[in-house]
C-alpha cells in the first residue's frame, strides 16, 4: 500500500490553481458572478456527436421539488445544437 503525505498533495493542488490563473493576460473582471480576463480566438470542443439523454427540470415547486422529463439528444452537433 502506497500512502502520499497530505503536504505533497495541497502543494500540487496549490500549483495547478496557479497555474490555471496565470493564464490570464488580462485583468480579471467579474461579472455577475463569472469571470473574465480576456478575448478568446479559439474554442475548442471535443467528444460531441452522439446521442445519449438526460433529466432535464420541467418545474419547479415553491418547496423546491423538481418535475423532470427525459431528453433525448442525437446528431454530429448533439447535445450542443438543442433547442
């Protein structure tokens, strides 16, 4: 059995988060909650196409309980091309 020592593991933790903040070129700019810090050229997406489904909320009551109805999704875009 192989233990890694906490430490190791909140100092790895630690470097990819700033890592992934130091891609900003920008200044981060927080906007209802989401941030941004600068103009993207590129998306990239990868492991759409498909068909599969989901649960998707159909209400809401006012104690919190959801209704829910299956979604079925399928094509070359899917699920990015619902609507």
């Amino acid at each position: 059995m192989k233990y890694t020592p906490i430490p190791l593991v909140a100092m790895a933790a630690s470097m990819a988060a700033a890592s992934l903040t130091q891609q900003c070129s920008g200044t981060a700019v927080n906007e209802g909650g989401n941030f941004f810090c600068g103009a993207v050229q590129h998306i990239l997406y990868q492991g759409i196409g498909g068909s599969g489904s989901y649960e998707a909320v159909k209400s809401m009551s006012a104690t919190g309980e959801c209704q829910k109805e299956t979604k079925t999704f399928s094509g070359p875009l899917a699920p990015l091309d619902e609507g």
